[in-house]
C-alpha cells in the first residue's frame, strides 16, 4: 500500500457534527473519544473528494476504481482515508490577534506519521509555551491567549517546528507562499498538553441560531440553538492509504495516486454549507511510503 500525508486547513468555519448534544451545546463537533480533540471522520473527506475529481474531468471508470462504485458495486475501491487529527488550532491572543497553536502530545503523533522527530528537548514539569525568536505573541517573557497568562521562550526547535509546517501548507506552488510561512511561524505556539486540552473544549466557536418566520419576520417559537463550529485557519493531518485496483484491472497503487490532485483544491465539507460553514483547502502532499 501507498500511503499519502494530507492536510486540511478550514476556510471558514467548520461544522462536521455528530448530532444533537446532551450537553449546553445543541449540536456540538465531532472529537475523539480518548482526547476528546477535534476531528474531521474520513467519511466526511472522501465523499467530496470523490466529487471533486468527477468536476475536474477524470473519467467514471478512474473515480470507480478509487472510491468503489455508488450502486450495484462489484469490488471495493483503492483508496482509504483516515480520520483528520487537529493540528494547528487559532486562539485570540491579546497581541498579535491570533495565535496558531499546537502541543507537544499532537506534535509526537504528527512526527509519527511524517516520519520526522519533532519531540522538544524541554525541562520535566516545565510549564512553558515555546514561540519563535520573532514572535508577535510575546508580552515580556508571557503570551495571553483567551484568559490565559502564560509563560513564554523562544527556541529554535519552535521555529524549526513551525518551519516544517508551514512548508507543507504553503508549498511553493502557492502564491506568496514565503510570506505566508513567514505570518504562520510569528504566531506558532507549542503549549503544554493540559493548556491546549483546556483551550481545545472551549476555545472551538459557538454560535446561536434562530429560525425566523417569513410572514411575520419573527423568531419561530421553541427554534432557538447553538453550534459549535472549528474556527477558520485551523489546520488538520491525515493519512490516507492507496493499494491497487481491485477491480479486474489491477492497475498499480502508482498508477492511482497519479489520479489525486497534485495542488490544493478547494473543497467544503461538513454541514451548514448555505450559511458558508467548511470551506477547506486539501492538500495531498507528501508521499509517504512504507
């Protein structure tokens, strides 16, 4: 099998739900069950993907043999998407508006899967965010984010960090990729795990929505809730898996993900399209073969 890193960075805000809540959230976002950190289920990615590369001219025999056919299927398809684990998640941040947030236990399982190290060589017990030298975060030796005061160093390895990611979001095909990469590493941050765990439940974007009557231009009756929602700029990694056709072909895993887009796409995932929630840049951008 051929495996693939993709990344998903939202647009807008993102609503990828898991129905109604049973807590103060009407329909809270889908988050795993060990970390309770955001995710994005590969379902939800697939299925646009699939539609994507039907508008984009690849032929139906090429969209059956990677995703399996929607009815009277005979074979399964080649490709398999993994769930998009949060990255990078935007915070309010006293200076420099927003900062783009990551930790160390996210970092590790990054590093696993782009098979790089990307563990920091930090004190034991070190309460400490990790910023790069020319940080727009920085208040003193201290960065603010929501109600947080927290401690604060610059180090190469953040910048580093920062650096790598930045490169795989903003490859050089895009336009004005330096001085993107630039923007994101002055507002990188690495936070302990237990601060982001906390900012991760309640940092995410509520909003209140109500269903309006249109003969009388009143708020209907009992149509009152709230959904949360990934705010925009944040950043997802995934992996998906490419083996050969299993169709009567057998063409190669080569073959296949020659057929997945070389460039960023713009795709919108999620519910709530009409009022503008998930649009995403994807991109498909490091082979990662094992």
């Amino acid at each position: 099998m051929q495996t693939r890193i993709f990344h998903l960075q939202n647009l807008t805000a993102l609503h990828v739900g898991t129905g109604q809540g049973v807590g103060v959230v009407d329909l809270p976002i889908a988050r795993s069950k060990a970390t309770n950190l955001p995710i994005v289920p590969g379902s939800a990615i697939k299925g646009v993907l699939r539609d994507e590369l039907k508008s984009q001219g690849i032929t139906t025999d090429d969209v059956n043999v990677l995703f399996g056919k929607d009815k009277d299927a005979d074979h399964a398809g080649a490709i398999a998407f993994g769930d998009a684990n949060l990255l990078i998640l935007p915070i309010r941040s006293f200076a420099g508006t927003v900062a783009y947030a990551t930790c160390s236990y996210i970092l590790r399982q990054y590093g696993r899967d782009i098979n790089e190290n990307l563990t920091l060589s930090t004190t034991k017990n070190e309460a400490c965010a990790y910023v790069v030298e020319d940080s727009v975060l920085l208040l003193g030796n201290k960065i603010a984010l929501e109600d947080l005061d927290i401690n604060a160093k610059s180090t190469q390895e953040a910048k580093d960090i920062a650096d790598k990611i930045a490169q795989a979001l903003y490859p050089d095909s895009t336009p004005n990729a330096n001085e993107w990469r630039k923007e994101f590493a002055q507002r990188f941050v690495i936070l302990p795990d237990d601060i982001f765990s906390f900012l991760a439940d309640t940092a995410t974007e509520i909003r209140t929505r109500i269903r309006i009557v249109r003969e009388t231009r009143m708020a209907q009756q009992g149509a009152l809730w709230t959904e949360e929602n990934l705010p925009a700029d944040a950043v997802l990694w995934g992996v998906l898996g490419i083996s050969k056709a299993r169709d009567k072909s057998e063409r190669s895993e080569e073959e296949l993900a020659n057929l997945l887009p070389k460039d960023e796409i713009n795709i919108q995932i999620g519910g709530k399209h009409t009022v503008g929630r998930g649009f995403c840049r994807l991109l498909i951008n490091k082979n990662n073969n094992q």
